[in-house]
C-alpha cells in the first residue's frame, strides 16, 4: 500500500503538520505507522478521503466533536443525519448571534434616550391551579424546548377533559444562555382534575401582585426582548420580589411580526406583610 510522509500527506489533504499532529494525538486521523527509529509518521493513500472530510467539516466550523461523529459514523445516511443535525442547530446560533449584532449596532447607530420607554405596570392575580413542565435548557434550544413542553402539558389537560387556559408561562428558576442551562418552567393554567406524571407537575399558584410589561411581536425575540427584562427590573427595585421572573405567553402566537400584544414580563410581588 502506498505511504505518504506526513509533510505530503499535508500538502494533498489541506491539513497542517499541526492539525495532523493534534488529529494524531486525539484518535482522530491517526498515522498508519510510525516509525520506531526516528519517530516520522507516515499515511496510507486511503486515508486521504477521511483527512478531506475532516478538512471540509472544520472548514464549516464544526467542532471535533462533530467533526468525529460524522466521520465514524456507521454509513454515509448517518453521516448525512449528523452533519445536518449539527448545522440546523448552528444556523439557529448564526441567527441569534446576528440578531445580538443587530440589535447593538442599532444602540450604537441611535441614542438610548431615543428608545420609546416601556410602561411598567402593577396588578393583582387571583390563585390558580397550573401543571408544568421542568427542563434544562440552553439558550440555542430554549424556544422549541418550551413549545415543546407546552404541548406535552396541553395532550395531558386534553386527554384528561381538564379546560386550559390561552396562555402558558414560562418561569425562569436559572440563567439560560449559550453557557447555562437554567432550569425553566412552563406552566399551563388549568381547570378540572388530572393526575401527575413522571414528567408534569401540578400546583397551585397564589394570588398576589405583579409588576408586568407589555411586548410586542418586535420584542419577543432575543436581544431585543432584554429591554423588557431591564425595565421590569428598573421598576422593582428596592420591592420585595416573590419568585422567579417569567413570561407570560398570552395568544397563540406564529411567530408573524406587528402582533401588538404576544406576551408579558412579569415580576411577582412578595405579599404586603412580608415586605
């Protein structure tokens, strides 16, 4: 079998004497032999169309740990499934990333004291009962996962003839962002009877005061939506909070832009003699 010198083996697969060291070390493109008297390594000719694939696939940017599962992968259909999965989820990242850009590109581009203020306001809320779900999340999958969670509690109401409400809320007991993962809530309130599962919990909400704001289909997106979460917090400061902030998804929303009102942020109040 024909053998190259890793310094040819570099030059027709596009790998750099480093990467092929480092991809040598860690398992991933081993040599086909090295040699005990001088340690140079050499590469056999059918290793070539791995070494291309990996070139290409840290090219697009996919991690190691990507870059592996794809080429180890049992057959090519597999092959094809990783490599799809992990782009869906970075074209999602690309979004939010370039939507985090765009928002502070036009905080730079305009004065902040332009910026329409949002109106904070104060109401009380009577108890109700709610079944919820609790998932760990990361910021790249927090929408489909709260969708998701939703419409677990939703088949659960429905096949128990419990009536639900329009909205559902999700509660946010942790930070989520592209380096935690939480926890978050959702909640569906309900009325009627159901049991619990594995999954769903079901508890009573009391009743108290919350400081809320209004947002729009414009704001529900991230980072735009952090201007609702500042105002909120603006506005309670120095209260005495009672529980985890949360937003309150109050229609059945597509996802279409000029919905006036799609959700609250809203901030639970401790009750008048705990403050």
């Amino acid at each position: 079998m024909q053998e190259m010198t890793a310094g040819d083996f570099s030059r027709v697969t596009g790998l750099s004497p480093k990467a092929l060291r480092l991809y040598a070390d860690s398992g991933l493109l081993p040599p086909r032999r090295v040699d005990d008297r001088n340690g140079y390594r050499y590469y056999g000719e059918d290793q070539r169309g791995r070494a291309e694939q990996i070139t290409m696939l840290r090219r697009a940017g996919a991690p190691l740990a990507v870059v592996e599962s794809v080429v180890d992968a049992p057959d090519d259909s597999r092959s094809a499934e990783l490599l799809a999965g992990w782009w869906r989820h970075h074209e999602q990242l690309h979004h939010e990333q370039q939507n985090v850009v765009d928002h502070l590109l036009a905080r730079f581009a305009s004065a902040a004291e332009d910026e329409v203020a949002l109106e904070v306001r104060r109401r009380s809320v009577g108890e109700c009962t709610v079944a919820s779900v609790t998932r760990r999340v990361f910021q790249s999958e927090l929408v489909d996962t709260f969708i998701e969670a939703e419409r677990l509690v939703s088949d659960h109401l429905s096949a128990h003839d419990a009536t639900r409400t329009v909205e559902f809320w999700v509660i946010y007991h942790g930070v989520v962002s592209p380096d935690s993962d939480g926890p978050i809530e959702v909640c569906v309130p309900f009325e009627g009877i159901i049991p619990p599962t594995t999954e769903i919990t079901v508890r009573v909400e009391p009743a108290g005061e919350q400081l809320y704001t209004e947002i729009d289909a414009d704001l529900c997106a991230y980072p735009q939506i952090l201007r609702a979460y500042t105002a909120v917090a603006k506005a309670s400061h120095g209260l005495s909070l009672a529980g985890a902030v949360r937003e309150r998804y109050v229609a059945d929303w597509d996802g279409s832009p000029g919905v006036e009102h799609v959700a609250d942020i809203v901030q639970p109040l401790a009750p008048a003699h705990q403050r």
